[in-house]
C-alpha cells in the first residue's frame, strides 16, 4: 500500500518520463523509417571511380552474369575469365570443331563439354560481377571525355539479355581500345629520321668513375633529396594493394575414435564387397576418387601392400583381402581376374579416407590456437611454428585473390590479411576444409602507389640521392678540365676508348648500356670540344669524342617498312602499359570483402 501511495504522489512525473520514452520511441522509429525510405534500405557494395554500387544493383547484375555461366558458358568464359581461362577456352573450342567433323567422338565431346563447363564454374561469380563495374566506370569516364557513346541502336542490337554495365562496358572499351591502336602510326619521316639515327656512331675516349668507388661518407643526402626524388619517380610505384602472407598449412587428421568408427563401417561394407555382383557400384559409391574402377596390376605395378594377397600362388578369383590400414585409410581389395598368360591381375580396390570429426579437429585447433595464443610477432610464431616442426611459406596476395597456395576455402585467410596490418598474427586458425591455416601479415601496401618508406622504394630512393650527391661531389672535385689524362689521375682511374651509338632498343656507350646521357653526351661533346663530367646510369663519365661516322646505308623501301614495323612493335608495347595505367587509377573500394 505504501508502494502504490508513492506512485499516486509521484503520478505527475511518472507521465512526464513515461511520455517522453515513448515519445523516443516513436521519433527514433520514424526517423529509422524515413532512413530506410531516403536510401532504400540498401547498403552500397562499394564505389568504383567515384560512383556507389549498391547491393540491390550489384546482386542483379551478378543474377543475369550467373544466367550466362549456366546458359552460355563459353560467352561467360569470354567476358569474366582470366587471359588463360580464355586462352584455354578457344583451344577447347577448337578441339571440339575437330571432334565434330569426325564420328564416333561422343566421349571426347562431351568430355570437352564438361571441361568448359567446369572452367566457367571456377570463376568467382563475385569477382566477376565486381570487374564488370570496373571496366564500365573505366572507360566511361574515357568515353565522356573523348565524346564517345553507344547509341541506342546499337545498345538494342548488342544486349541479347546481357545486363546493362557488361554491354556498354565492352562496347566502350572495344571503342577506346580502337582509337588508342590507331594513334600508334609511324610516319616515312619518322621511319627515315630512326634510320639516319642509327647509321650515325662516334668513338670517343672518356674516364668512367664508378658510383661506388665514392665513399658514401664523403656525400650527404637529406630528407628533402629523398622526398623530391620520390615525387619525380611516383609514376613508378604504382601498385595495386596487396599483402604479403607468411603461412603455414596442416592437414586435419584423424583421431583413434575416428579410425574405430570408420573401422565398424568398413567391416559391414566388406561382407558386402566380398560377395556382391556389382562391384563397380560399390567402388563408384564407396571408394575414393582415384579407387573407383577395377584396375589390372602385374607384379610391378601393384601396390606393395596387396602384392602377396594379389599374386600368392594361392590367389584366385573372388577372394578378399583382410581389411588393412595406413596412417590415414582404410583398404580393402578382390581378385576380379587372373590372367596367367600375361601375368597381370584385375582388382578392385576399395579405399576410403578416415575423415576428422569435428572434435578430432577442435582438438587440433585448440592445440595450435594456443600457440597463437601465447605470440606477440611474426618472429615469435616463426619460432614457434619450427618447434612444431613446422616451416612457413610465403604468399602475396590481391584483394580479389581467392585462395592462398591453391588451399581450397582459403579466400577468408585473404579477407582477414586485409583488414589486419602489416606484423599482425591471427587469433585463431582457420578453417579451410581439409586444412587448418596459420597465417601473419608480413608486409602490407595499401592505396595505388606504394610508400617512400616500402624497402624496395627507400633503397631505391637511397641509391639515386646517393648517385646525385656522388656526381655533384665529383663536379665540384675537378672545377676545371684540361685533359682525360688529369681527370684519371684525380681519381685513380684510367683513360678508355668507346664507340657511342643510339638504337631504339638500348642507348649504348662502350661496353655500358643504357647509358643515355653519356651517348648524348659523346655526340655533343665533338660539336663543343669541351670536357664536362656527365652522370651516367654505371657512374660519373668524363667524354671527349672522336669524329663520327656513318655507315651511308641508303634509305630503301625495305629499310623504311623495316624501320616502321620496329617504331610500331616499340609503341604498342606501350599500348598495354596504358591500359594498365587506366585500370590502376580507377579507384575502387570494395565495403563487403566477405562476399569475395
């Protein structure tokens, strides 16, 4: 009573507080509401070049992509498989046109079927969902700036039930890719001015000093070298985002309560194996995949543990071996046929794997979980790892990789490496079917362009500042030049003879290679009749040229289409180079790794 005297006194408030929850309530439900209703309640996939991708467009798009596998594989293969997958693919198509044109090939067509069929199944259908919004954002925006489009006629004629983003992305793509091959021309000028080019050669004597015959105490680099140096070469670093996986694989195996009971079920199956009229349905049911046809041996080829049970002189048809076991099997064989004549004989072997329970490999897991457990570094599981007896391997893997050293269900090891950071161990091993996986990041890039402080960034970094300020130091050594002869007594070298000539393939000097600024150097050192220290690839030369010469070759019709078909070939290397450029600078983000 005094309890409910209490409410009555304090009725007012109560009210006030039990009205405003609610009213909190029903605001946050509405505000949800109107959320859900502003952005559809989709959450986005990920963005590409800017533009958001939601689920909702992405799941439709992958619907109508996974229609083709099913329907189409062969186009399937064409629009989202790799270059060998494609590769494969035409060589595929062309055996099967061969195996058409002859009869009684229905096995090797429909062994080919089934190839193309399996090749289409192992594309990531996520992966390739994903590309097709990379490549249409790519070349759109190439598209947009060029003027180009697809009308839609030819929109109409090239659809055939194919979503949207993979027919105007071919489409653009193919349209881009056109133009760029066009663009690579060579004209007679040109071809005439690279002929002259090559006919011409100068024999200079020069002193070569080698970068590290400078010590590295007598020159100074500083950070701002190193940072200006950076951004000269950034173009350079591009790299997709990756990390470097030290890993180590183990099978599940099997425990005694795993042998006993897969012991009991192989007793029953071997009553039945030694009498049964249709042996080749129990192997095809029973048996392991490389186990399931009856196979002739001779003495030779039989597996040496059925050896004495297969060619005793006491074997004949119908007999059964006793049940045998190895560390990881059971096995089981009958006698189907004797062959005196030829010395061989038909078994069927039946042989079934012992399988981990559950428990067999959570009490693996737990063993290693830890060890995981008890290390802080990748050193420390190293270490650890190796008093397992246990060595780790070593992986670099994309964000689009799908399995680690080709371990079956081991795209989660990937997903996890790329939410981790570089050093960091995992927590707990992984699941990957038949194999636990252990793994540590060992190094990490993420963004386009990897760090100034990347190890093969900074010692290159570091060797160019230490070869600007060594050529700096050697100018400043010799203020002025009288001769060759003084140049290598400053510096304990001696004076060489070399023939400098330009190619398109490399700019060689003596017995240097690409060495570009010094064969510049050579040619104009005779107009100028000076002697300057020039910083070279190979170190600091000192030219003093000799008289060109030229080979006066004439300039033929053959010479000239030779000469165009090389500037040609040249330039489309660099065909390939841009397309990688325009995919690199695409930036894409995926939200949902977990779906690759």
């Amino acid at each position: 009573m005094a309890s409910l005297q209490k409410i009555r006194n304090h009725g007012p408030l109560l009210i006030i507080v039990v009205g405003v929850a609610m009213l909190a309530f029903i605001l946050g439900d509405v505000l949800t509401n109107v959320g859900h209703l502003r952005n559809s309640g989709i959450p986005n996939m990920g963005s590409v070049a800017g533009n958001k991708i939601s689920s909702e467009d992405f799941e439709r798009t992958r619907v109508l992509i996974e229609n083709l596998e099913k329907n189409f594989p062969v186009e399937y293969i064409r629009l989202a498989g790799t270059d060998a997958q494609r590769n494969e693919c035409e060589q595929l198509l062309t055996a099967f046109q061969e195996a058409q044109d002859k009869e009684g090939n229905e096995q090797e067509l429909r062994e080919i079927r089934d190839r193309v069929y399996a090749i289409a199944h192992s594309i990531n259908i996520n992966a390739a969902t994903w590309n097709t919004f990379v490549k249409y954002y790519t070349f759109k925006a190439q598209a947009d700036a060029l003027g180009m489009d697809i009308s839609p006629e030819e929109y109409a004629e090239l659809a055939n039930g194919l979503p949207e983003r993979v027919v105007k992305g071919d489409y653009l793509q193919q349209k881009y890719m056109y133009l760029l091959r066009s663009s690579f021309r060579a004209t007679t000028m040109e071809a005439e001015f690279a002929f002259n080019n090559r006919q011409q050669n100068v024999t200079a004597e020069y002193v070569m000093l080698p970068y590290d015959a400078i010590d590295n105490a007598s020159v100074t680099v500083s950070e701002a070298d190193v940072e200006a140096l950076y951004n000269r070469y950034k173009p350079y670093f591009r790299n997709d985002p990756y990390r470097k996986i030290m890993y180590v694989a183990l099978d599940y195996t099997p425990t005694d309560p795993d042998f006993i009971k897969e012991a009991e079920y192989m007793a029953d199956l071997q009553a039945e194996f030694s009498t049964t009229d249709d042996v080749e349905l129990i192997l095809k049911e029973e048996a392991d995949e490389a186990y399931k046809v009856a196979a002739d041996y001779t003495e030779n080829t039989v597996p040496a543990e059925l050896k004495d049970f297969a060619f005793g002189k006491d074997a004949k048809v119908g007999d059964c071996s006793p049940l045998m076991r190895d560390e990881r099997a059971f096995t089981i064989a009958r006698i189907m046929e004797i062959n005196k004549a030829q010395k061989t004989v038909k078994l069927a072997v039946l042989r079934r794997s012992v399988i981990p329970s559950e428990s067999s490999k959570m009490e693996m897991e737990q063993q290693f979980n830890q060890i995981l457990r008890e290390v802080s570094s990748v050193e420390e599981l190293e270490m650890a790892l190796r008093e397992q007896g246990q060595f780790a391997f070593q992986a670099t893997v994309g964000k689009m990789t799908q399995t680690v050293g080709n371990i079956q269900g081991s795209r989660k090891v990937v997903t996890w490496a790329f939410g981790a950071s570089q050093g960091d161990v995992c927590r707990e091993v992984f699941d990957c079917g038949d194999k636990m996986v252990i793994a540590a990041v060992t190094e990490s890039q993420d963004g386009n362009y990897m760090s100034a402080d990347h190890p093969r960034v900074s010692e290159f970094l570091q060797n160019m500042a230490l070869q600007n300020a060594k050529a700096a130091y050697v100018a400043e050594a010799m203020p002025s030049i009288n001769s060759l002869e003084e140049v290598a007594a400053r510096f304990g070298q001696e004076v060489k003879s070399g023939t400098a000539s330009v190619t398109l393939a490399d700019n060689t000097f003596g017995e240097y290679y690409n060495e570009p600024a010094v064969v510049g150097a050579a040619f104009a050192q005779n107009a100028k009749g000076v002697i300057t220290p020039i910083q070279g690839n190979s170190g600091v030369f000192f030219v003093k040229a000799g008289v060109p010469t030229s080979a006066n070759t004439e300039f033929t019709e053959e010479a000239k289409n030779a000469e165009v078909s090389t500037l040609y070939n040249l330039l489309s290397q660099k065909y390939g180079q841009a397309i990688e450029v325009l995919f690199s600078d695409t930036e894409n983000t995926i939200y949902d790794l977990e779906r690759f």
